[in-house]
C-alpha cells in the first residue's frame, strides 16, 4: 500500500512539474559591451519598438513581428520623435548609455525578454535588483510583470 501511495505521489509531483515548467519565459541580462550595442540600436531605431516606460524601466517591444508583451498598471508610451529625444536626453550618461530615470546606472544593463519557445520578445532595461517575472499567455504574448526593489526604509 505504501508503494503504491508513494508511486501515486511521484506521478502526480512529474505531472505538475511538467505542465508548469513551460509557461515561464526568461530574462538574459547582456554582457556590458553587448549592452552598450544594443542600447544604440534601440536608440536609432526607436520608431521599431512599442517603447513603454515607468519610473525606472524602459521596456521595448518589436512592432514587426507576431508576439506581444503585456505590461500591468500605468505605463507610458513613446508614441513619437520628441518624447524619444527628450527620454533619450534626460536619461543618457555622457558615456551615450541610456538607462531610466532615477535608476542606479551601475546596475542597470539590456535584458532580452525570451519567451518559453526560445522566441525573442523584446529588451528591457531596469535596475537589476528589481523583480521581473514573464509567463507566456497564449502562444504569441507574454506578460511581464514588474515591482521595483525597495532599498531601505519602511
């Protein structure tokens, strides 16, 4: 009976580490010299993205393919050439590196957004304490969730 019991368990413990494992999607933090190119691409080629902000995130999701990331809460949106240029300026070191306002520039670099199926959603640019999950909603759209991490006080 015990036998039994525990040969029960271990299926039904494999069945559920299966049918959860493949939802999630991953985040690829970029070597720096890595990082520093691809941010020059996401800044030249800004019109390409759907380029979503909050406080000290910048997400950018490709408008030429079939995949989506969804964002929770309030977020801002690039929609043309002078909010770019204006984020671009007020969020730019002298060295040409972009990172979001009020972030630590020394934790902060490129992280690809990759969804289950190894497909290549989009870049995020955060501080790399806060948290950032992705699960994948439906075959073509991910949604991203974001909390910015807390140092200090209550």
């Amino acid at each position: 009976m015990y036998i039994k019991r525990l040969a029960g368990m271990v299926i039904l413990s494999l069945a559920f580490i299966i049918g959860c494992s493949g939802n999630y999607g991953k985040l690829k933090t970029q070597p720096e010299s890595d990082s520093k190119a691809t941010q020059q691409k996401l800044i030249n080629n800004w019109s390409d993205y759907d380029i979503r902000f909050r406080s000290a995130v910048i997400v950018f999701d490709p408008k030429n393919d079939d995949r989506k990331i969804l964002l929770g809460g309030i977020w801002g949106t690039v929609k043309d050439q002078e909010t770019w240029s204006g984020m671009v300026k007020s969020n730019t070191t002298g060295d040409g590196d972009i990172w979001p306002l009020w972030a630590d520039y020394s934790m902060t670099r490129v992280r690809e957004i990759w969804g289950p199926d190894n497909q290549l959603y989009g870049f995020i640019i955060h501080q790399q304490m806060d948290l950032v999950n992705v699960k994948l909603v439906d075959e073509n759209m991910l949604r991203l969730w974001y909390n910015r991490a807390r140092i200090g006080g209550p």
